[in-house]
C-alpha cells in the first residue's frame, strides 16, 4: 500500500500535510482501497472548528458510509469542492487532487500523536 | 421485460372512478391542486396482473430459495399465520372502531390479542411492559431512546453520550444520533466483544446510556453483560438491549433479568413473519419499571369487568409513535406463531438455530478464514482474505451464489471485519439446504483457485446481471420520466 514519505498519519488511516501553522488533509491509500469505490463525500464548511480526531467527514462508498476524523485540531480554510462532483478522486489520488480539505492548526503540538510514515507502513502491517 | 410505462396504451383503462357525488370544486383549494393530469400508465386489469404475476415469479424469497441474509433472521413463515390473519374478524375491522364511543365492545378480540401478546412477550424477555406501536426494529430503537430521554429529562440528569460498540447493528448510533444524543464508539477486544477497558474509560456521569445487541453481529453473547449494566447504572445510564438477534437465546436467557431497561424484538424477525421485500415490519418494544410511565399512548388495558379498552392515561408518555396501534396482522401472526411454539417450541427454536448455525462455521472454515473462532450463536462472521488475495472478493462470491440459486449472505458488514461474509442459516434450514450451501461455497473457492476473473461479470442468470454499482450510486435515476 502506497505511503508518502513527509505526511504524518493516524491510525483511522488519515493523513495529514503540515506546512507553516496550515495543513491538508485526505485519507490514505489503504483507506480508498478498504472503502473501495466512493460515491459520496459529506464535507465540511469553511470555518468549522474540528477537533484532533474528532469526526468532520463522512464518505460513502458501494461498500459502506464511514466517518473521517481530523488529524489534528484547528479550523477549516478550505475544502476540495471538486471532490462534491468527482468523489472518486479519492480513489485515484488520494494524497494530491484527492485532498479533503485545508486546516489552520490550533496546536502544533498535537504532531506528537500521529505516526510518520514509517510507522504507518508498520502500523499497517500489524492490522493485516 | 417492460415496465409498466412502457406498456401503456393512450385511452386504455382498466378501472373505471366511480362518479363523485360530492362537488370537489371549492373544496380544495386550487393551489393544492394538479395542474396536469399525473402521466399514470394507461394499461387494462389484465395488462396489470400479467405484469406483477411476472414480476413476482422473478422474486428470491425465503419460499422460494435458501437465504442465509446474516443478522437479518430470514426463516420460513409458516402458511397457517397467514390463515390466522385472514379471519375475517381480523382482516375486516376498522382500526377506528375501538376509538368510538362503544366501539371496543366490537373489538374485544383484536385488543385480546394485542394484551396477550405484550404479557406472552414480558415473560419470554422478563420485561415489565411492551408497546406494541413501532413499525420496525429502527423504530422501536428510536422508540426506546426516546423514552430513555424522557426518562433524564424527569430525573433533571444531564446527559449527552450514547455508548455503541462497534458489534452493534448499524441503526443503533443512526437512534442515538436521531435522538439528539452524541455517539461514542467502543471496540471489539480479541474475542469479538466490547472491550471492557476501553468502556470504563468512556463511561462518564453525561453517558445517558449504552446500545448492546447481544449476540453482536459477529454472533457472540457477550458474558460480561452484568458487568456492563452495574457500570451503566453507577451513572444513572439506560440499557438498550437491540433484540434483533433474540432468535439465539430464546427460552435460555432474558434481557430483563441480566440488567436491561429497555429492549425493542423484531417480531418479524425473530417470530417468523414475513419481511424484507414480504411485508411490513414490528418491533414492539419493552421496558422495565424505571420507564413504564414514559411508554407511548396508547396501551391496551383491562378494566375490572375484564374488558379490554385503550387506555390514554399515560402522562408522562412520549406520544404517539405510529397511527392506530403498530402493524396489527403482524403482531397477530406473530401471536399466532408464539402460541404454536409454546415455551418448549421456543427453546427448540433457538437450539436448532445456534446448531446450524456452528454447523455452517465448522464446516465452512477450512476454506474460509473465520473472523473468531469460537462457538457461535445463530450466526458466523467470515471474511473472504484469502480469495481476496487471488482477486475474488466478497462480493464477488455474493454473486457467484445467486447463480447457484442461493441469496447471499450479507457482505462487508459488520465493518470491523474485512470482506467479511455472515452468514444465518436460522432454525428452518435442513442439512440437505445447509450442506448444499456449503458445496456452493466450496464452488467458489475452488473457481477463485482457477479462474479468479470468472467472477466478475456475475450473476449470469438472473433478469437483471451485474449492475454498475458505482455508477448506480453516483448518477442515480429513479424517474422514468428524467433522462439524464
């Protein structure tokens, strides 16, 4: 399963891009391929306070309806509003132009509680 | 085959309106009217019946073949209910009538046999009372939720969470959400149930209250239940038992004793009558004393000269929760089929569907990877990892069955287990269908060895094959009359 190498993970398999106090967020490789197809995605406003691992998402697909949480707390900047039209970008590109949305982060610190991608890849070794 | 729209002729008809003696004009206002006649098909009486007998004949249903459709208890209806629900004393009366002045004298027997049931149902899961108004398994949940917030609101408690374990039916967060209430999930432990930990750790003074369906959708009972009631009620939290799978433990075990407050049944379910695509849905739902004055209104009661009457005085009530009182020929056959059982019968009921079903998961796991092995109770949990590996997947084998004239189990649920395949053969499946089912799948395995890409253009044999289900999910249209 595809990882990349400078985002940091969690283990409800989302990912997370930081840069400068911002970050973006999508879910994982592993996440499109165990969700399969998407159908849907519920995504969330522009201004929206979320919280670290605290649910802001909810995607469908053939298989099942599934929550996305926050990898880490802040308020929401932006969402990828194509995604409304082509949900499935999900599936072919899940870590660039299947981004979910764009954070303003409230605390840095938080980083301490994801995974690298490194971990990740050995995280997900360990659940099969 | 055609659709109805495509079989419409302009000016046929079939049945005549009988003239209206009464002048519409005025009486509703134009605003609500239709401005263009409604494009009905235009066909005969014959067009219609020859079209639905048609159709019926396509049908896959428990009459017809085998269906081991996991959690959803798709046994055999046995036929004298139904002759039980045609009598006309039944099937004739007008649900006003015991709302009218003397009306109940008329209807002694349908209010009878609504009072019966809910005593026949209070000993069979040692709950104090039932309503018998919810519509389905979803509705008494909603039902039972609802009274379990009346029941804060009285006390002044301040509560805002709702434990679900990952095990539970999908509709119990979908209640609690519903309700108004927060969801907070707890995981399975290594042995396929709540993980007692995780749950101390997540129980607060705001918890209002915990959904357990026991046996989980992995088909386990969860024997730490008594452990969990004590936590739940040190905060003055509600117990929800979601008795969708009371087929497992019948005559062996009742909510009421081991800690529940509150349970809904699927009568249609667990008391054999006719669902999914066959008919109409009960879930009658039953409380403990904390929330008998929250019940919905109204209940059937007796008076002292021993008639029965609906009784409104219920103050405290959350209301009405369906017209009239809940899906009566339902409950009736239900009815029917508890006093055919008899205490006995109900026991054998559960015996034989705990047996087939460890049947089916003995036999099955040497080819299929069992999710927990361990003895099971009406239901087993497989997931299809290893055909996966060769690129068949769950659903795929779904498919492959109905071309063995099998309905296939429910896949990819529950989520906690990949590609996960459950199966319920239930109590009225013979060895012969089981061992057939198990040949079936065996098929499979063998066909994802050799030819893996076989499978993806299946069924075969069915009117309609395999559908594009992304595209069905992403572009649906469901007008005839829209192209898209």
């Amino acid at each position: 399963m595809e990882t990349v190498e400078h985002l940091l993970y969690t283990k409800e398999h989302e990912w997370i891009n930081i840069e400068d106090g911002e970050a973006t967020v999508g879910i994982s490789d592993y996440a499109q391929e165990s969700l399969g197809d998407i159908t849907f995605i519920e995504l969330p406003s522009v201004g929206d306070e979320v919280e670290q691992f605290g649910e802001f998402v909810s995607v469908e697909s053939v298989k099942a309806a599934s929550d996305v949480f926050s990898p880490m707390s802040g308020e929401v900047i932006a969402v990828n509003e194509d995604l409304n039209e082509n949900p499935g970008m999900i599936n072919k590109s899940p870590y660039e132009k299947g981004w979910i949305a764009r954070i303003k982060l409230s605390d840095s610190e938080e980083q301490s509680n994801l995974m690298t991608a490194d971990e990740y890849s050995k995280f997900l070794v360990s659940v099969g | 085959m055609k659709l109805i729209f495509e079989k419409s002729v302009e000016g046929r008809q079939g049945f005549r309106n009988p003239r209206s003696d009464v002048g519409l004009e005025g009486e509703i206002p134009l605003k609500y009217r239709r401005e263009k006649d409604c494009p009905l098909p235009e066909v005969s009486e014959l067009d219609v019946v020859r079209h639905f007998t048609s159709l019926s004949q396509r049908n896959f249903s428990v009459d017809t073949h085998f269906y081991p459709l996991g959690s959803c208890t798709m046994k055999y209806n046995p036929k004298f209910t139904e002759t039980i629900a045609a009598i006309e004393g039944f099937s004739n009366l007008h649900p006003l009538l015991p709302q009218l002045n003397h009306g109940e004298k008329l209807v002694q027997g349908a209010l009878e046999v609504l009072y019966d049931m809910e005593r026949l149902l209070c000993e069979i899961t040692g709950m104090d009372r039932f309503t018998m108004q919810p519509l389905a398994g979803a509705h008494g949940e909603l039902t039972g939720v609802m009274m379990m917030a009346a029941y804060h609101k009285a006390k002044g408690n301040k509560k805002k969470y709702i434990i679900v374990p990952d095990s539970a039916h999908g509709t119990n967060p979908a209640t609690a959400a519903i309700a108004g209430y927060e969801i907070v999930s707890v995981n399975s432990d290594e042995n396929g149930v709540m993980d007692l930990e995780e749950l101390k750790e997540k129980i607060t003074d705001e918890t209002a209250g915990l959904m357990v369906t026991s046996p989980n959708t992995l088909g386990i009972f969860n024997s730490d239940v008594d452990k969990i009631a004590e936590m739940v009620h040190a905060v003055d939290g509600i117990m929800y038992y979601d008795g969708a799978n009371l087929n497992a433990i019948l005559g062996r075990c009742r909510p009421g004793d081991i800690g529940f407050d509150v349970m809904h049944i699927n009568l249609h379910k667990t008391f054999s009558t006719p669902h999914g695509g066959g008919g109409p849905g009960s879930g009658p739902v039953g409380v403990n004393e904390k929330l008998i004055p929250y019940l919905p209104i109204s209940m059937v009661d007796r008076r002292d000269d021993g008639m029965y009457y609906l009784n409104y005085d219920y103050p405290g009530s959350i209301g009405y929760l369906a017209s009239f009182y809940g899906n009566f020929s339902i409950i009736l056959r239900a009815y029917a089929y508890i006093i055919m059982a008899g205490g006995e019968g109900l026991k054998e009921v559960s015996n034989h569907a705990v047996l087939n079903a460890n049947y089916i998961k003995e036999r099955l796991k040497e080819r299929f990877h069992l999710a927990y092995d361990r003895i099971c109770m009406h239901e087993s949990v497989f997931s299809a990892s290893k055909q996966t590996e060769r690129g068949v997947h769950a659903i795929d084998i779904a498919k492959f069955l109905i071309d063995q004239n099998i309905h296939p189990p429910t896949v990819y649920f529950p989520l906690s287990v990949k590609e996960s395949i459950m199966i319920e053969p239930t109590e009225t499946e013979s060895k012969q269908t089981m061992d057939q089912f198990i040949d079936a799948m065996f098929k499979a395995d063998e066909l994802s060895q050799q030819q893996p890409e076989s499978f993806h253009d299946l069924p075969k044999t069915t009117p309609v094959t395999r559908p594009d289900e992304v595209k069905a999910a992403r572009d649906i249209n469901t007008n005839y009359f829209q192209n898209t």
